[in-house]
C-alpha cells in the first residue's frame, strides 16, 4: 500500500572550507545520505541540501598564509569536498556556500527581526589583542599556563590537565600563536544574542521529542545551570558579512552558518520552482531534519531554534546527532596512519564499502562509531561479496548460458519469498529510524536463508540431472529475485552496487514498492563482477599514504622539553605515588577529552579520577589495566565530578601513553 507523499528538507552540518573532508567526517554525510535516499527510494520529496562553512578568522589566515583572496580559497576547498562527496556517493540535491548573496539576505533578515524583537543587546567586553597581527585573539590563538593548575601550553577556553575553563585573559603568561608576542588586553563593543529570554521556549523545545534523550537530557543541565547571552559578532579584520547596524562588526561564523541551511535551500527553490516559504514559514507542514555531530548540540539545538522562533520561522523537526569516529579503537592519528583523507581511501579502496561498514554500526543513539580495520575487511567479503553477491553470481549463468537470459515464471520456494517480502515494512521502519544496523542486520538474515537454500538445492547438481531444466530455471530466477530484493533494501546504502545490479538484471532501478512482487518472464544481462573483495594489503597501504612524509614527522616533533627546577629528597616525599587498577573505564558525557575511571587503590573503597586520555585509549582496552596514580593529589570539584586524583602518563599530542605496571604489582602497592 503507497505511503503519504511526504515534503521534506534534509540538511547536513557544514563542512568548514578551510581543510579536506576526512573518515570522521564522512559519518555523517555518508549517514544523512541513507536516510535521504531511502525517503526518495518511498516515493516522497526529499531534498538534501549542504554548502561550505565559508568564514571566519581561520580561512582569513589560511587565504593569507598561501597568498590568496578568501573567495579564491573557498571556491578551491569547495570543489574538493563536492569531488570527494560524490565519489563516497553523497548526493546534495545542492550543495551552496555560506559566503553568498542568500546567505547575507537571509542573515540580515533574521538579525534585524532578532533585533527589532529585543532580542540584541549591546556589550562592552575585554579580549586579547594582537597588536603585530592587528586583530582580536580568538580562544584558539592564544596559549598560556592553566590559572588554575598552572599547567604549562595551554589554549585560551579551557586546560587539558584540570579540565578547567576560564577566559583567554586570565591565563598566565598569555601569548599569540599567530605572531609569538605577548597580546595586550582591550575594549570592544560587542552584539549579544539575549539568549536567557528564551530559557522557558527552549526548556519546552528540547523536551518536545524532536531530540534523543541524551541530548536532550545533557540540554537540560545547561538550562538548569542558567543560560549566557551569545557573543554573535567579531572585530574587523574578519571574513564574513559586515552587520548592518554595526560598522567595523562582523557576523561572528556560528551565526551565519546554520542560516547557511536556509541560504542553500533557497538558491535550490530559486532554481527550481520549489516554494520556500512553504517549508520556512512557522506554520509549515513540512519536515526539517538536521543531521549533526554531538561537538556542536549546543548552536544546533539552543542558538538555532531561539533564532528561527524570534524571526518568526519554523524550527526543525527534529536534529539528529551521532557520535565521533575512532580508528582500531582510538582516535585518528596521523603518525599511524589512521586520519584518513577521503582522498586517500578513495585511491585504494572502493568508497561503497565504507559506506556499507558505517552503515552496520550505525544507529539512532549518540554513540562513537569505531573503524576496526581488519573487522572492516572482514564484513565487506563477508556480506556484501560472499552473501549479496554470491547469490547472483551462482545463479546468473545457468541462465545466461541454458536459458538465454530468460527469468520463467515459477517461484521454486513461494514460502522463503514470501519472507523476503514481509520483510519490506519492518526494513523500512529501521531505516526510518536511523537504526541501520539493525536493519543490515535484517537484510543479512535474509541473505543467508537465501544462501543457505541455495546450498541445500544445489543448482549446480540439477544442471547436470536430465529432465530437469524447467527445475533449474524456476531454481535461478528465484534465487536472482532474492538477490533483486536484497538490492532493493541495500540500495540506500550501497547505491552503486545497485545501479550495476539494476543494470545486470536490466531494470529501472530499485524503488521500495518494487519489493511487494517478484520478477517473472523477464530478460537478464550477461553477470560480470560487482563487487571486488577487500584485501588486507589494500588497507595497509592506505594507512601507509595517510602518515606525513618522515621529515615531516620530525619538523613537528617537539624538542624534548627543558627539565623542571631541582627538588630536593624532602620534596619528592611528599608524593604518594600507588599502583592502582582500572577496574572501569567509561566516557564523559559533554567532555571531549576525559575518560572518568574508577580505580581500586588498594584501599577497599573505589576511587574516581577523571583523566585526559579519551583521545588516545579505548574504553573497553583500559578496563583492568594497571596505572600509576598520584594518590594525595588534593580531589578537585570538576563538572563532572569529584576527580579524586591523577593518573601518571607519559607524551604529548599524537601519542600520550599510560605507565605500565608489571602484572604481579597488587593495586596500594607505593611507588618509590
């Protein structure tokens, strides 16, 4: 039975035009490209709409550092992503830029109904000033010592020893990383979005159901906690759009860039006919879906709807956030190999299969996705290759060589059909959903009732029996029928896959409602290969040509830092250093770099340290290790919790690793 025609609007974050598209950036497009293609596959109008994040003080930096003009680098960077998205099969309805006509219009719009509403304030506040630079130091351009730990190299909004966060002024000892000088504290005026007016509305929208309970529930905390006018403008120099009302004051990037949603969809309607008020205007009866990463909830989730209410536009339906990327378990590393561009994948294996792989680990929840190289290569040949594949390539030749071609009529198991058309509602209701997995996991079920019937009847055996072609006929065209409805399901995720398969199988492609009947009296292609195995050399050579040249390692390599001041005996006394084992190990809601472990001093009672190693361990590879702790470290009140000490590690950057224990060291056991 046909669906409702649904109108709906699907959107991506925004890639920043200031690097390449890499693996952990691919989730989500590769994840949003799913969803669309599947909502397309149904029948309704989806449109999927993207542009380049294409201001702020970086790109303005970067444009300068390679002796360029801002516009000169966006356009470059743009149509590097555009190559790279289409050839992992990403396909943007259409694919804009934040610094265009649209997006200056529609920012402006939404600024002066802000304003006019009383919704901009106006703020004298104090920032870091570069004077050889000429310009105000974001967060990120300014290094110090921690205010409060004292820790040495750290950036301007919060210390990666303590986790404290602070203003860029109060570190000690500030300096520009732009020029290396030391910046000057002044005034500037600055646009304030009042976002404490909406504290009630966004208690309200982040409770509605549009969001996971996750995010929603971590929302709640900040709402709890009191929410802070946002900063929304910068000082020129800037590269962005100048506000109207504000000489000399730019809109700061985060403003502009989720208007940069709206922007694309506009040029897209200006193009095409399509009615934009009827997905904008606040009364709207269409659908609007973000797809996000959990680093940026907060400008998608209580910026952006604040914003759109006050300008008297509809908020989304719903914004749908997923986790990070590791590699083998960790984050991805450039020294191994494992921060992989996608131009470096694409140049030894075949993008379907990472598609394929994010795909089977995917699901409605935020939770990180982990790239296990050698399980990759594993369920590639395994399911795509020796299940999918397998089935039509047993098949087609029997057929092609006995039968011309020609699919007969009759279904030679009407049973296990019928199970593969059943299976059509409850596949599109995980799509639907955004469990993929699940849904992988229901179409490989599928297949190996195929295989295993196959197996069981053996088609190869029946060529050779006389007397039996109208068998072996009905046999193969049934088998062919269960590859066409595994391809029909595997079509969102595996595109080009299924435009070989529809090819071989000479149809129009695979729509949903072609899974509610089987293929009969029709004539097939010739099969030749679709899919090639993955093999673990092609894997090892990717990681090869994604590590920097050596040379390359050893100019960012840091000198070996200068020893601390003497002590003296007395002074090393009054460090109480313990073996102690991580009996659990578990992430930080809302904390990009900690880990909080729960360790077993030796003291019969658990101990709590939260510890900035998330980047660079696993979890799951930490439970039972031991470690050194620094066990009269004075407990400090943290966001998270009470850390009730440090645990001792060695490295910076790249690689920090842990101190090891040897096994038969009981956990209390003092190291001296």
């Amino acid at each position: 039975m046909p669906t409702p025609r649904r109108d709906i609007l699907v959107t991506s974050a925004l890639p920043y035009a200031n690097g390449q598209i890499h693996l952990g950036h691919l989730l989500e497009y590769i994840q949003t490209d799913i969803w669309v293609r599947f909502q397309k596959s149904r029948g309704h109008q989806c449109t999927y709409v993207c542009a380049s994040d294409a201001h702020g003080t970086a790109i303005m930096l970067k444009a300068q550092s390679e002796g360029v003009t801002p516009e000169a680098l966006i356009e470059q960077v743009k149509a590097e992503h555009e190559r790279d998205f289409a050839a992992f099969g990403v396909d943007f309805d259409h694919f804009h830029s934040t610094h265009s006509e649209e997006n200056r219009v529609l920012s402006e719009m939404i600024y002066e109904r802000c304003r006019d509403g009383g919704a901009i304030k106006r703020t004298v506040i104090q920032q870091l000033f570069d004077t050889e630079k000429g310009l105000f130091l974001a967060d990120r351009y300014v290094k110090g010592e921690c205010p409060k730990c004292k820790a040495a190299d750290q950036y301007g909004d919060n210390c990666e020893v303590c986790s404290a966060t602070y203003e860029a002024y109060d570190l000690i000892n500030p300096v520009s990383t732009l020029s290396g000088s030391v910046p000057e504290l002044r005034d500037s005026e600055h646009l304030f979005f009042d976002l404490p007016q909406f504290q009630d509305f966004l208690k309200d929208w982040t409770t509605s159901g549009r969001l996971q309970p996750q995010i929603s529930n971590k929302l709640a905390e900040w709402l709890d906690s009191g929410l802070m006018p946002w900063d929304i403008s910068r000082d020129a120099p800037y590269f962005g759009f100048e506000i109207p009302d504000a000489p000399g004051k730019y809109f700061y990037v985060w403003l502009d860039a989720p208007i940069g949603y709206l922007a694309s969809f506009k040029a897209y309607c200006d193009s095409t006919g399509m009615d934009f008020d009827a997905y904008w205007k606040a009364d709207s009866d269409a659908e609007v879906y973000h797809f996000i990463g959990k680093d940026i909830v907060n400008f998608h989730c209580l910026f952006w709807p604040a914003m759109l209410d006050k300008a008297g536009l509809r908020t989304p339906t719903a914004v749908n956030v997923h986790g990070f990327v590791t590699v083998n378990g960790a984050k991805m590393s450039k020294s191994r190999g494992t921060f992989i561009q996608a131009s470096t994948f694409l140049q030894h294996l075949n993008p379907e299969c990472l598609r394929y792989y994010y795909a089977s680990k995917l699901n409605s929840r935020v939770e990180d996705t982990d790239l296990n190289l050698e399980d990759f290569v594993q369920k590639v040949n395994s399911d795509l290759v020796g299940k999918v594949v397998n089935i039509a390539s047993r098949s087609a030749g029997f057929i092609a060589k006995r039968f011309d071609g020609q699919l007969g009529s009759v279904d030679a198991n009407p049973e296990l059909s019928a199970r593969f058309i059943a299976a059509q509602s409850r596949i599109a209701e995980l799509y639907e959903q955004r469990e993929f997995s699940a849904a992988v996991r229901e179409i490989m079920a599928l297949a190996d009732a195929a295989n295993a019937w196959i197996a069981e009847v053996q088609p190869w055996v029946i060529a050779k029996q006389d007397g039996q072609d109208a068998r072996l006929q009905a046999t193969c065209a049934t088998a062919l029928n269960y590859f066409r409805w595994l391809m029909i399901y595997l079509q969102p995720i595996a595109p080009g896959l299924a435009a070989r398969s529809a090819e071989f199988l000479k149809v129009d492609g695979f729509r949903w409602s072609d899974a509610e009947h089987a293929l009969h009296d029709h004539q097939i292609s010739k099969f030749k290969p679709l899919l090639q195995r993955v093999e673990m050399d092609q894997v090892n050579a990717m990681l090869e040509a994604g590590k920097p040249p050596v040379e390359a390692v050893a100019a960012e390599k840091p000198a070996t830092a200068p020893l601390s001041a003497e002590c003296t005996i007395d002074d090393f006394a009054k460090i109480d250093m313990r073996v102690a084992r991580i009996d659990l190990a578990e992430q930080v809601d809302g904390a990009k770099k900690l880990l909080k472990l729960t360790l077993d001093d030796g003291s019969g009672t658990p101990r709590t340290v939260f510890s900035g190693i998330r980047a660079h361990y696993a979890p799951a590879d930490l439970n039972g290790r031991l470690c050194v702790l620094l066990a009269n470290l004075k407990p400090r009140q943290m966001k998270f919790g009470l850390s009730e000490g440090m645990v001792l590690a060695a490295g910076e950057g790249d690689q920090v690793f842990l101190l090891d224990v040897d096994s038969q060291v009981k956990p209390g056991t003092r190291v001296s």
